[in-house]
C-alpha cells in the first residue's frame, strides 16, 4: 500500500484560471466542471509494491461448427477490495473490476456475445480493431440493461495489444472509470516467427495503467477533475494497487495500455536503462526503438521488452515533465505535467529461464502511396471541446468517406493544452509532425496519438473493406471527459457513389 497517504488540496476552478492566465494563455470553456488539482503529485519512493500484481485472466472461447470463435462478456456491477477488508463498488466484465484478456488469431471469426447486467445503457466498443460500423460498439451500438448484443467479425489485421471499452454517449469516462476495460490481444504468423516472449502473464504480461484515488481508508474515491478531465493522485495497475511482478525468465514482455481517463504518462525505468519498445497501438515497429521516456496519452498501447538480471529489482515508473506534456508555464503543475508515480517493480526471480534472440527486424510497414490520396480534411480542436467548431451530434454525420480509398487527415490542436485523438475502424500511420518526420516510435501503425498543443499533425489511413451508410465511426479525443463534452465526430464509409468520378483505386496491402 501507499505511505503516507497523499492528497492533493484542491482549488477553484477560478484559481485555475488565474493559473492559466497568469501563463498567458487562452483559458478554456468548462461545462459543469467541478474542482482543479494544483498538483504536481509524486508517488516515487513512496509505494511499497506489496501485492502481486493481478493478471486479467484469459477469456475463454468456444469455436462453433461453422469456425467462429465466441467469446461472451457480461458487464456488471460488483466490489473490489483494493485494501483488504475495505469493498469499494466497481464495475467490471465478468467480473468486479476490468474485464477477461480475448486472444484472437489473424484469419478467424470471431463473435462476443456481450450482456448488460447493470442498471444503465452501456456499449463495448473494440478499441483499434478493422470491423464493420455496425459491430464497432460506438455510442450508437447501446445495449440497454438486461439486452444482449452479439457482434461478430472477421480478424483482419496484423498481431496487436487491442483493447476494448464502452462508448455510451456522455457517458464514456464514467463507465471507463467504474472498471469497464479489457484487453483484446491479436496474434498472426509472422509475430510468432520472431519468437518473442508469449506466455501470458509470465513472460508476455499484461500492464493496464489507471490513475485514481483512495480514502484514507483505501476505499476508491476516483479522481478530481481537473482540465484534462480526472486525474487521479494515485496509480493502480490491473486493478492492483501497490503492485510486483516476480519473473522466471530473463527477457519479459510489457503490454502497457493506458486506461486512464485522461492522465499521460512517460514511462521509464528507474535505474535509468532504456525503455525498449518494439510494439505501438496497432502492432509490431519494424524494429525495436530505445527510448528514455515512453509517452502514453489516454487510449494507447506500447509493447516494451524488458531484460533482467538473477534476483535484480527494477522499477516501472512514469515521469511527466512539461516538455514531455507539451505544456508551459504553471499549467503543467495543474494538469499532470510534472507528476512522477511508482507504477510497478519488477522482480527477478533468483534463477531465469533464457530467452531467445530477438531479431533486429520485427515487421515490415510498406509507406502508403500519396500519389493515391483520394481525400484531405482537416480537424480543428478547439477551447470548447468541439471539432471544426462543432460539439458532436449524435444524428449529424461529419465526415463520408469513400471505402477502399486513401485519406489524409490533418489534425491540429488550436488550444493550450494537450489532447488526443483516435480514428475507428483503422489503423493510420503518422506522416508528419509539424512538417518532420515522425519518430520512429510513432512510427509504425497507430490508431490513437497524442497531440500538443499548438501542433499539426498529419495522418495517413485506408478505409477499407466495410462501407455502411447508415451507421457511422468515429474519431474523437480519448480524454473521456473531452470527448463525452462533445470532442468527437462521425464519419460514414461508403461505396462510391455518382459523385466518385475518381479512376478506380488499386487495393495496397499493408
Ligand atoms: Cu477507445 Cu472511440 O474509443
Ligand atoms: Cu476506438
Ligand atoms: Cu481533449
């Protein structure tokens, strides 16, 4: 457990706009907003990493006559003793907090069979995955209590650590908050070719990051809101506070999923040795990238490989700074910028199992054609949590895509602090940052970024295969509490219509 116990003061939401102001910058539009966290918070040093660390267990999946792999997932309400003795109430998938690990293989069907046993609407929403509109789980996907709701797809992209979470209307932070998420892990070919560390939750482990807070008594009291939306003073990792990891083999596997509502984190390790990273949101880099801090925002996946020696401690930690965060001035110390947090020690155990090699080459990521970019558009985020100067509308579509085409969206953040922003259905590639190039750790495929302020970033994606009129996707800022004020829109994908005079494209395969 924590010692001592750290609470933050906690100020007006005038005193924060002071803070911004004296800053000079544009203070924001609040909708019914509640408290800031002057901050900065730091945990370091402080957690005694005295529980083992809970590993989400692996869904378990029946395949029926016609090869369709089904999986079921009941949302329900439940209590999590995160302090033995003391029930906080939580939800959870199958269980009190979080949800079962879903493992699926590039090639197959697969179907969920998803229940509603809590007292609202929710959706479950398949973070990262290529599937039809209609089985995506968005806001228009609900599955009112007590219904059933048995989306299925067929897997069609590369091994990835995915995720998956509701997206009810307005409602996306509260239900994520509560416990609502799970992992949804791919696998195919050519990642087990490489031979990298695979057995679940011992070498191949699952870190699910959330940041909230405790009563004294350790009863979940969840996080205060600050600009980014809740950030929370202390950090639990699969659902377990204080938590260590013992390994049996020299070279292990971190799937690091930032689950949090809206905190960010840069990751690192505390004696200092790379973060070695090898995998983003939609699966393998082309090779392994060293990093000195790891940055998540809110919705991202990284796998990072982790090298120990017999019977050494080594500790996961994230150390924001404001640079990092994108943030100047005394706004950083309010939103996160300079907070430092124990996450989870490693430990080795006093004899490891020996790894094998890992290849200096782990993917090949083939660049997308601009020469084929069948459309430009343009996303401004803004001070009132809007996109384009609008608040999402849940019966306007925004955006109507041609399916099988190749799109280039540029994205720019117009406001002072930063946000995110994540695309349905694809998997994009990152073309550049203010005009550069992007680093190699973003790189590779990715379907949710971080975006500082002031910045453009430009994307690359394909929409293909699913073209549906009727039922949207959408793209949106992953801080939920931005996005259920209204930062997010929709876009159809459709067959070319009268209007597509365009020459037919060819199809590029990843
Ligand atoms: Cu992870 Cu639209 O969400
Ligand atoms: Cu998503
Ligand atoms: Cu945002």
């Amino acid at each position: 457990m924590l010692r001592p116990r750290l609470r933050r003061p906690t100020a007006t939401i005038a005193s924060g706009l002071a803070a911004l102001a004296a800053g000079g910058l544009v203070a924001l539009a609040f909708a019914g907003c509640g408290v800031v966290t002057p901050g900065p918070v730091s945990t370091v040093g402080k957690v005694d990493f005295d529980r083992p660390l809970a590993i989400p267990p692996l869904a378990e999946s029946t395949v029926d006559a016609d090869g369709v792999r089904a999986f079921s997932l009941e949302a329900r309400a439940g209590t999590t003793e995160f302090e033995p003795g003391v029930p906080s109430e939580t939800w959870g998938f199958d269980g009190d907090y979080l949800g079962p690990t879903l493992v699926a293989e590039r090639g197959e069907r697969v179907r969920v069979d998803v229940s509603n046993s809590l007292d609202e609407p929710t959706t479950v929403h398949w973070h990262g995955m290529h599937l039809p509109a209609e089985m995506d789980g968005g806001p228009h996907q609900v599955v009112e209590p007590g219904a059933h709701w048995s989306p299925s797809w067929a897997i069609d992209q590369p091994a990835a650590t995915l995720w998956y979470h509701p997206h009810p209307h307005g409602e996306t932070e509260t239900h994520v908050a509560r416990g609502l998420a799970g992992l949804f892990l791919l696998h195919d070919e050519r990642e087990r070719a490489l031979g990298l560390p695979s057995e679940y939750g011992v070498d191949d482990v699952p870190v699910i990051v959330q940041d909230t807070g405790f009563s004294a008594e350790g009863r979940l009291e969840g996080a205060q809101r600050g600009y980014a939306g809740g950030l929370g003073d202390e950090l639990i990792v699969n659902g377990t506070r204080s938590p260590f990891l013992e390994v049996h083999d020299e070279l292990v596997r971190l799937r690091l999923l930032n689950a949090s509502t809206a905190r960010s984190y840069a990751f690192t390790w505390s004696d200092g040795r790379p973060m070695r990273q090898i995998a983003s949101d939609g699966g393998l880099l082309e090779a392994s990238v060293d990093l000195d801090r790891l940055r998540l925002s809110p919705g991202e996946r990284a796998e990072v490989l982790l090298r120990v020696e017999p019977g050494e401690r080594v500790v996961l930690q994230s150390r924001m700074t404001p640079e990092i965060a994108g943030l100047v001035g005394p706004v950083a110390a309010t939103n996160g910028g300079d907070d430092a947090f124990d996450v989870l020690e490693v430990r080795a155990a006093a004899t490891l199992d020996l790894a094998s090699p890992v290849p200096a080459v782990l993917n090949e990521i083939a660049d997308f054609d601009e020469t084929q970019i069948a459309a430009d558009r343009r996303f401004e985020l803004n001070d009132s949590f809007e996109i384009n100067g609008r608040a999402m509308d849940m019966g306007r579509i925004d955006e109507q895509v041609t399916v099988d085409t190749l799109e280039r969206w540029t994205v720019v953040n117009d406001t002072a602090l930063p946000h995110s922003f994540h695309v349905h259905d694809v998997q994009f590639r990152l073309a550049s940052i203010d005009g550069a190039p992007p680093p190699p750790e973003l790189a590779g495929w990715k379907d949710t970024i971080f975006v500082e302020p002031g910045r453009e970033y430009v994307l690359l994606m394909r929409f293909e295969d699913y073209a549906d009129p009727d039922t949207p996707y959408m793209y949106h800022c992953h801080l939920l509490w931005h996005e259920d004020q209204g930062m997010m829109g929709q876009f159809a994908v459709v067959e070319p219509g009268p209007r597509a005079t365009m020459p037919e494209e060819t199809h590029h395969e990843h």
